[in-house]
C-alpha cells in the first residue's frame, strides 16, 4: 500500500483493460499511456550492412568449425570473446539477423550433431548419451530442444525416419 493506492507488478502487455483501483474507485487509465506501455520500439543498432554480413558469417563459421556448442556450459560471452566482438552485437546478429535467442542457436547445432553421431553410436550407448556428448546438460533440455527444432520427440523421430 502506497498512499492509498496498491501497486501490483504487471505484463501491461497481456492485460486486457487498464483500470487503477483505489480507495473502492475504479479509474480507467488513458488510453495515451495504454499505448506507450505496450508498444516497444525496436532496437536500433550501428551495424553497416558489411559489417552485419561479417558477423553472420564469422559467428556460423566459428560455431561450424570450432564445434563449440559440444560445450556444455558454452556462453554468448564465449562465442564473442572468441571471435573478439562486443557481446550486444553478437546478441544482435543472433536474435535479428539469424533469428533465434542464443539459447536455441545452440541447441539447434547440439541437434544436429545428435541426429549425425545417433545412427553411428546407437548400438552402444544411450540416447541420453549422445545427447550429453551432443552438449546438453539435462535430458530435459535435450528433450525440449529437439522437439522444438524437429516437432516431435527423439524416439517418434526415428520411429518415422525407419518406417
């Protein structure tokens, strides 16, 4: 309670109507400040176009190359350490550019090198295995991962894949 007012912590951008409440009274908020709170603009960066390119490709390079998404506790602060860029303009490339959080680029490569080593190494080891080889830390994050790159679950992905 603030003067009379009680102050609740909100998304404003999933609530539906504006209303403050105080002392029994309902007040409609205004609809200026419904729409400055909702909208956001977007980011703006400093990039040329040639330097954007250089990024994109130094950044897919690397992570191709170097296969640094087989490290489990790989950070964005590690690919741009790495590549001697400040960690926004990574962050940038990736989320605008690329088009996916860092979190899911990576899980994506960690995917695909499952799926590549699975067919291989199946007879001897585990899924949960070649998922931690892959560079997953839990079965849950694999399992996340790998329906949200390929829409199902590894065992029914296999399932299609043989039938």
């Amino acid at each position: 309670m603030f003067y009379g007012y009680l102050l609740v912590a909100a998304d404003w951008k999933k609530i539906a109507s504006f209303q403050l409440v105080t002392e029994g009274q309902v007040i409609d908020l205004p609809k200026v400040f419904r729409e400055k709170s909702v909208n956001s603009s977007p980011k703006k960066n400093n990039l040329s176009e040639q330097q954007l390119s250089s990024y994109i490709i130094r950044i897919k390079d690397t992570m191709e190359n170097d296969q640094l998404y087989l490290k489990a506790d790989l950070q964005i602060i590690d690919l741009a350490t790495k590549l001697n860029i400040p960690i926004h303009h990574c962050s940038y490339v990736l989320n605008n550019e690329i088009g996916k959080n860092f979190r899911d680029w990576i899980n994506g490569y960690r995917v695909q090198h499952f799926l590549k080593q699975y067919p291989i190494v199946s007879g001897r080891i585990t899924i949960e295995a070649i998922a931690q080889e892959s560079g997953f830390k839990s079965l849950a994050t694999f399992y996340n991962a790998f329906k949200k790159e390929k829409g199902v679950l590894p065992t029914d992905y296999f399932q299609k894949s043989t039938s």
